[in-house]
C-alpha cells in the first residue's frame, strides 16, 4: 500500500510562496508592534496637559472654597 504513494520532491514554488507569506506575517507584526511603541503626537501630548492643568485648576478652587468655609465658621 505504502509502495504506491508517489514520492515526494521539493517545489521551489512552493517553497517561495511559504517564505514570502512568513515574511509578510512578520512585516505586518512588526508594523503592529511599532505602531504601539510610537510615541503620541504634539496635539495628543497638548491636551493632555490641558487636561491635567483643568482638573489642577478646579482642585485648587474646590480647596480654596473649603478653607474659605472653614474660615467663616470662626
């Protein structure tokens, strides 16, 4: 049974599809990594410190309101 399989040779075609699919596969993994490590941009970075600047801003209001308060009760 085993004596009528036919033997099998490389195919260089082959062969060249599975290396390109392989290096495909990892360019795209790559990219992906890359894409995560890529550090934000100019506009991101802006309002962030917008953002964090606003929340500073109503902290030191809220607390100035509280001492304010406590002020008045003596």
């Amino acid at each position: 049974m085993i004596e009528k399989l036919p033997l099998l040779t490389p195919d260089a075609s082959r062969r060249a599809n599975t290396i390109t699919r392989c290096h495909d596969r990892l360019a795209a993994r790559r990219r992906k990594i890359e894409a995560r490590n890529r550090p934000s941009g100019a506009r991101a970075l802006g309002a962030e410190c917008l953002l964090v600047g606003g929340f500073c801003v109503v902290y030191l209001i809220a607390m100035a309101g509280d001492l304010l308060a406590i002020a008045a009760r003596r």
